[in-house]
C-alpha cells in the first residue's frame, strides 16, 4: 500500500440496514448570517457578452423558473438535504435532464462562500431506495472537498435551473457572506484560477476562478480545441466549473478573458481524479451470527482523507465514513443476509461493492447436536411467487448456537443464532418444487446437525388476529 504499512481503526458503530443514519464523524456547527449570491457557469455559443452582464447582473442561466423557490422557499420535491453534509437533488424523469445545477458551500478551510456549477445529465442520476423511482443527483460536500465528515464543511443552498432551494437545516449558515458591491471597483489581479481535477471515466476537468473583488465577475473561458462558456464569481468568493477535456488523460487547456482581455491560461490538473473510483475498496471481513452484523473494511490508498458513503443496496440506510489517507477503517454493518450488497459511493458515483462475508468472526463456540433440534411449522405458497417454509430451531444447550440453515440441493442459504435453552423461527425461500418435499439443514462449522423436511402437507396452525400480524410481517422482509 502507498505510504507504509496501514493501519486499521474499528469503529464499532454501525450502519443499520432500516435507519437512514448521519455521518460517522460528527460535524460541528457554524452560526452567522448567510448571504448566498447564486453564481453560473455556462456554455454559449458567443464569448463576448455586453459589458453590462459582466458587471453583477443576473447572468443567463439565473434566469430560472418563476415561482416561491425564487425566494429560497424549501420544496421537498426538489431536493432533499441531508443536515448540511449532502443534498439529494430529484427529477422524476430523465425529460428533465440535462439540468442546470449550482451548489452554494461553506468552505470551511478558506473561510468563504464557494458556488459549485454542474450539469446534470443522465449518466450522474441514480435510484436509491428512500426516493422510489426518481432519479437523484447527490452531492456530499466533504466528497467535493476530499476532507474528513467534521471538517464544517457545508451545503447551504441548491439551485436548480435558476430556481434556489435554501437548506432547511439549523447548520446551514456561515459565518461569512458573498458580496456583490456594484459601486465597487474592479481589480482584475483579484481573480484567480486553478485546475482542481479531471474525471478521465467522464472526460471533464474541473476548474476553480477566486474572485477577492467586492463585485460580482462575470468572465469568459474558451478550451483550446473545445467548447467555449462563461463563468460568474460571486464577490469574495469562488466558483467551480466543469468542461469537456480535449484527450483521455484529462487535458484540458482553457483560456480565460474579460471582455477582449485575456487574463489567463490554465491547464487541467491531470494529477489528480475527481472521483477516485480505484483509490477506495471495500473488502468484507466476518460475520457474526449471533449479533446480526457483518464486518467490513474501507481502505483508502490516497494520501488524503476521503469520506465516501456506504449504504446497503435496496435499503435506506447509509453513512459517511472518514478514513485518513494511506489507511483503513473497519466498520459493522447489521445485516447477515447473504444476499445484502454493501456499496461504497463517492460523488454520487458506486466506486465498488461487496457481498456479505462468509467467515465468521467469532471464536470457536461448541454446539452439541443432540441439543439441537430442527423442525418444519408452516408452508406458505400464497404470500410470494414461490412457496416459502417457516422453521423453529431449539437449542438445549447453555450457549448460544450461531448456525447457517441450507437447503439442500440449492444454492440457498443464511444464519439463524438459537438462543441457549431457547428457540429461534425462521423463514426459507423454497423454490419451485417445493410442494413435493424440500429439506433444510442446519449445519456447524460445515458438520450437520439437524435436519427437517417441509412440503404441501405441513399442516397450517390456527393464529390469532396478533399472530397472523405478525407472521405477515416477518415474510415481507424476505
């Protein structure tokens, strides 16, 4: 690994599978007055503009949707914030894309206001399952920053096609404001550029233009061989744009102008990734059965602190997970179903994915089989495509037995723990042919220990009105 040996951390929080969770690393809170000044970043087909544009009025693509967005009333329907660490932007089909995006950010290292501008196109949308069918932009801002969860680092506001949504949340405010003095003078040497990034799987580079002035800049930009735009600084601020890059390595050189000045040349920064899709893995460690967890490990091999978000596939729970550069982090996720997928997200983007492990991670536990006892309690073959079986395993011994159930001559498999002097109920998928007999076994470090056979004859006992209730709802999570 680059950079010596790694070192490991456990955190022994864990990410549920049901609870949407808050990043790891709490983040701290910023008071003042927050005054936001929407700053874009657009391409046009002309480079010169009216000076009249240039000198703090609303650019071209400020002008948004009508309505009470335009005063930063909060809708829910357009973007969900996640406190002030991410916004979740939604669109209900891909009609509405592409659409232009502008996150306003507190950076916390610099002490200023900061505009992010970003085409939406349907290759950044995603489904995630708190937001059913619609398709979602997500932007975390200690992803965009490549710094840890508490840095204080926030998201204030998202506008979408001009129309601003204000973050709802407490923590949204900084102690510091843009400005847009249009009485003050304009001192071109204020301005400064950067080449951030590239993103060589999406052949865009990202740049940065500083505006230390009072007034709000508007400059143009031209990419040698490449498209042509503009971008709008807020004063004492900075805004970051994207642009096509001219090859697969990321090059891009753009020129900047005001006016028919040109001010600068900058090239992309092609030592360094966007996204670092090969720079994170995700590796799955041990289960435990009888805790209902599964151990996974995050590994970052930057020399920076990277904060991508694990979530389990089809589920709404999720967490940021801060792992300092050229090291790794251990975290419990609770789940031991075989067929949950772990994923780790960066920018919105999947970076990489696991199953849940098959090792186990506790100590060698001695499980008698003549004290366990296996035994077939109901066949279902109405709740679900194909028919399911529910079992009940006893345990007679003084400790808890943490056992895997297969059905035998299928693929399928789980865990149940039986409690010591207890039972333990649970359901199995059994396939197509079913009604003519299907076993389940248990089994204990590979060795059997009980058996039991299910099929249409497996009598259906009587249920109260709270049982059935309850029946029902544990089939609806398998």
């Amino acid at each position: 690994m680059a950079g010596g040996r790694e070192t490991t951390m456990t955190d022994e929080r864990t990410l549920s599978r049901r609870d949407s969770l808050r990043s790891i690393a709490t983040t701290g809170t910023l008071v003042g007055g927050a005054g936001f000044g929407l700053g874009t970043a657009s391409a046009h087909e002309d480079k010169k503009k009216e000076q009249g544009d240039k000198d703090g009025k609303k650019g071209k693509d400020e002008k948004g949707k009508k309505g009470k967005d335009e005063k930063g009333d909060y809708d829910e329907r357009l973007v969900d914030f996640q406190a002030c660490d991410a916004a979740f932007v939604r669109f209900e089909t891909e009609d509405e894309l592409p659409a232009a995006v502008r996150i306003v950010t507190y950076n916390a290292v610099d002490e200023r206001i900061e505009h992010v501008a970003v085409t939406v196109t349907a290759d950044r949308v995603r489904q995630f399952a708190r937001y059913g069918t619609d398709l979602v932009y997500e932007f975390n801002v200690s992803q965009f920053y490549d710094r840890p969860a508490d840095s204080s680092d926030r998201v204030l506001a998202v506008a979408i096609d001009g129309q601003r949504v204000l973050n709802p949340n407490d923590c949204a405010t900084a102690p510091v404001d843009a400005k847009n003095d249009e009485d003050a003078t304009i001192d071109l040497d204020a301005l400064s550029y950067d080449g951030i990034c590239v993103d060589t799987t999406r052949d865009t580079a990202r740049f940065r233009v500083a505006n230390d002035n009072e007034r709000t800049v508007t400059i143009d930009y031209v990419v040698a061989g490449g498209e042509e735009g503009s971008v709008t600084i807020a004063g004492k601020s900075a805004t970051y744009f994207e642009v096509g890059t001219t090859s697969s390595d990321g090059a891009a050189t753009v020129y900047f102008y005001y006016g028919d000045s040109q001010l600068a040349v900058e090239g992309s920064n092609q030592d360094r990734e966007c996204i670092p899709r090969d720079r994170l893995r995700l590796t799955a460690r041990c289960i435990e059965i009888c805790e209902g967890r599964s151990r996974f490990r995050v590994t970052n091999y930057e020399s920076r602190p990277l904060t991508p978000t694990m979530r389990v596939a089809g589920t709404e729970g999720d967490a940021a997970v801060t792992v300092p550069g050229n090291q790794a982090v251990d975290l419990w996720v609770e789940t031991i179903d075989p067929n949950a997928v772990v994923q780790l997200f960066y920018e919105g983007e999947l970076v990489d994915s696991e199953g849940v492990p098959d090792e186990r991670c506790e100590n060698d536990v001695d499980v008698d089989a003549d004290d366990i006892e296996l035994k077939a309690v109901k066949y279902d073959d109405k709740s679900h495509d194909v028919p399911y079986g529910k079992f009940r395993a006893t345990n007679a011994g003084k400790t808890n037995a943490p056992l895997e159930w297969r059905l035998e001559d299928d693929d399928a498999y789980g865990y149940v723990c039986v409690p010591a002097e207890g039972a333990a109920e649970f359901w199995v998928r059994l396939g197509e042919k079913a009604k003519d007999g299907v076993t389940v076994g248990l089994y204990h470090d590979d060795e059997r220990v009980a058996e039991a056979k299910v099929d249409d004859t497996v009598k259906k006992s009587r249920k109260d009105g709270k049982e059935k209730k309850k029946e029902k709802k544990e089939q609806k999570g398998h």
